[in-house]
C-alpha cells in the first residue's frame, strides 16, 4: 500500500478489524518512511450483473426490483418480508456463482416462480400471470391445472 503522504511503499499493519456486517476489513497502517498513520479498507470486488431484457436491452441487476416484485405478487397474502428477502438473496448467489456477466430476464423469471410456488401459490399464480403476459383465462387453467398435478 502506497502511502498517501510521502508515497513509499513499506508500511506496517497496526490493527485489522472486520466491519459490524461482515463486508470490508479496516486496516490501520503505519508508513516506514516517514512514521505517519493511515488507514485503508479492503471489500471484496463484487462482479457486476447485467439483465438482457425480452426487448434485447441490458441493465444492471438489481436485487430491489427483484424484491419488489416479488413483494407485489405476495401483497395481502401470509408471506414474511424475511422469506421474500431470503428468496430475493438466494436467487441473487445463484446467478453470480454462474460466473457470467449476463444472464436472461425469463431465467430470473423462472427462479422467482420457482421460490413462489413453494411459498405461496397464490402469488406464484399473480406472478406468473405477469411475467406469462396471460391473455385470457384459458392461460390461467393451464396453469392451474399444472400446479394441482403437483
């Protein structure tokens, strides 16, 4: 680490403390050059994700509008905050352990009525109809149909 005062590269650690979340190291250093103190903070480099839309569109994920989402298919129904949150970080690790940069809308798509179904079905049916662009209520039986299966 490059000391910011007279730019030698020789220090020493004095004390490394992890923050309260678990998310960066502070690190209090003390330059060998000219004895002055500093301090540095090390995070991880998180990979940045980006959605291609239907439209063929890119933009970032964003684990809030994941959660939204999911938060309006299970308005007024006996679903906890900290279940959708749980899901919402669930789906997040898995699409970044798949180690690409981009990923597809209807992949995202899936693995949210993945978590749904098993949470509730009534918002797993009021996501789908959403995300399926149902037309009419034929759509709707079909799916219907396909969870009673199950």
């Amino acid at each position: 680490m490059r000391c910011p005062f007279c730019g030698s590269i020789e220090d020493k650690v004095l004390d490394s403390r992890e923050s309260p979340d678990g998310t960066f190291i502070r690190r209090r250093r003390e330059c060998k050059g000219c004895g002055r103190r500093f301090t540095t903070f090390e995070q991880i480099e998180q990979q940045e994700l980006f959605v291609i839309k239907r439209s063929g569109a890119r933009e970032p994920f964003d684990r809030a509008k994941l959660l939204k989402g999911m938060q309006i298919a299970c308005t007024g129904r006996p679903v906890s905050i900290e279940d959708l949150d749980s899901a919402a970080s669930e789906i997040e690790r898995m699409l970044l352990n798949r180690l690409e940069r981009e990923v597809a809308s209807h992949i995202i798509g899936d693995m949210v009525m993945e978590k749904l179904k098993v949470m509730d079905q009534v918002a797993y049916v009021r996501f789908a109809s959403v995300y399926r662009q149902f037309e009419d209520a034929t759509q709707f039986r079909e799916l219907l149909r396909n969870l009673r299966k199950r």
